[in-house]
C-alpha cells in the first residue's frame, strides 16, 4: 500500500451496469489511487479493470454478503490506519441492495470521512426508462424470496401511491409478477427492465396481468429491474349528514358563528359549503 496520510478515506464507487464505457474519469482515478479496492466480485473487477485499461496498484480484496461481518472490522481498521479504500459492487451504487451498508456505517461510527464517486443506477436508469411517473418513487429493493411473505409485503404496498422499483431474480420473477398482479391489480401499469446497458437490454412495458403471462410463458434471464405504477389516489368518501351536522354543532358549542362552522367543516371534509349550509339547514 501507498503512504498513508493521519485520517483514511473510505469512497464508494458508483460502477457500470454492464457497459464498461459507462465508468466516470473519477472512478477510473480512484481504481488507480486506492490503497485497497474492495470489490463485490474480485474477478469481475479485474476483468472492468482490463476493459478500462487501468491498473489497479492497490490490493484488492473480496467484500460481498457472505464475509462483510466479518471483513467489515478489517477494513475499519485499515481506514484508522490512514489509507484509502475504494468500495466497489458488481454494478451501481454500494449499499443500494448491494454490500456496502455495513462499512458505511462502521467507518461513520469510527469518525472516518466517507465520500463517493457517483454512478451508474439500476434504479434510476430503469425509472427513466419505465415512461411512469418519476416525481415521486419508493426503493423497495428485493421481495421476500418465500411466496407467503412475499404475497404479504406486496398487500401492504398496494395503496402505495409512489411509482414502485423493485429488484428480482429471473427464477423468481414470473410468481412475483403473478403475485403483484393479484395484490395490486392485473391493469395496474408497469415495466420490466432487464440487462441494463448491456447488449440484450429489453424493456417491457404491460399491465401487471400482461407481464405476469409473458413471464410465465418464458422465464426472462439476465438481472431484472422492476417498476410499477403507484396506487390511484384513494376516493375521498363524503361522511353522512349526522356527521356533518355533529361536526358543526361542536364547532358552535366551541364558539363559533353557525357561518363560520360551516365553513371550517366544509373545508376540513374537502366539501363545498353550501352542500354543507344545506345539510345543517334541512
């Protein structure tokens, strides 16, 4: 390793979906500089290291879900040391359903400056790409890999108004789809994305119920990205007359003119006043 300075670095690197050419001059700099590269797949990296034609001095260890416990308290301890660690995942952001969480978390708690150089986005990629709304969205990385647990968390997601990304595994995604089009509707609008960037990229964009049989009918390979309209805003419902006429009578006893109790019901239950005025008056 390099010179080490008082205070380490640790820096997370935002790598492409499939398309070398998608790397930044940044993440290609930090490849080169980093004391150590802890990399998601170490032969992966080597191989993107030799399509980037850059050479990656510092030693390069392994950092996925299976040994991050245990090799998090290392690299802790690499960073206090005062060396810089690059932490890179198989393809987007560290810690975004990838291994990275944990060494963030860790290295903050040990008072280490964190910082990234930004990327490519499975995410946000598929989200542009989906032609659903992309002002408001939820992340809700990879469901439940059991059917019970998975046909619960999607019951308690089918209100969710926010268009919904989603992450599965293509053995699995023709019964999420099955499962989806059940809990949320088969019309509800989605999209499936699969091998982002690379060179059998597809997009599908269908109703759930329409994705869920042409998933079945052959099971989609490669790394799939899923994104799912949200709920339509839920109807307002109109409270009956007692209700109104109790609502303003509470507001009068508290003191208000009739008028003005009024006015502050109808505006509470999203009603025009004279609809209300008319209840209380008949």
């Amino acid at each position: 390793m390099g010179e080490m300075s008082e205070v380490g670095r640790l820096v997370l690197l935002g790598a492409p979906l499939g398309n070398p050419a998608d790397a930044s001059a940044r993440f290609r700099e930090v490849l080169a500089t980093a004391d150590v590269v802890a990399a998601e797949d170490t032969r992966r990296l080597t191989r993107l290291a030799r399509d980037l034609a850059v050479t990656v001095p510092g030693r390069i260890v392994s950092y996925f879900e299976g040994n991050e416990e245990r090799r998090t308290p290392e690299l802790v301890d690499v960073l206090a040391a005062g060396y810089t660690i690059a932490l890179v995942t198989d393809g987007g952001m560290p810690s975004v359903s990838d291994p990275g969480y944990r060494l963030v978390r860790a290295a903050l708690d040990a008072g280490i400056p964190v910082t990234a150089a930004p990327g490519p986005s499975a995410v946000t990629t598929a989200l542009a790409l989906s032609g659903l709304p992309c002002d408001r969205f939820c992340f809700e990385g990879f469901l439940p890999r059991t059917p019970g647990a998975r046909r619960s968390r999607l019951r308690a997601l089918a209100a969710e108004e926010r268009t919904l990304v989603l992450f599965e595994a293509p053995h699995r995604i023709a019964g999420a789809l099955a499962d989806l089009a059940e809990a949320f509707g088969p019309d509800r609008p989605a999209a499936l994305c699969r091998e982002l960037t690379k060179t059998y990229e597809e997009v599908v964009r269908r109703p759930l119920g329409e994705l869920a049989e042409w998933a079945a009918a052959g099971e989609p390979r490669g790394e799939i990205t899923l994104v799912v309209a949200g709920a339509p805003p839920a109807a307002a419902v109109r409270p009956d007359d007692d209700t109104l006429r109790a609502a303003v009578a509470a507001r009068e006893a508290a003191g208000l003119s009739r008028r003005d109790a009024i006015t502050e019901v109808a505006t509470e239950f999203g009603l025009r006043r004279r609809e209300v005025y008319t209840v209380v008056h008949s």
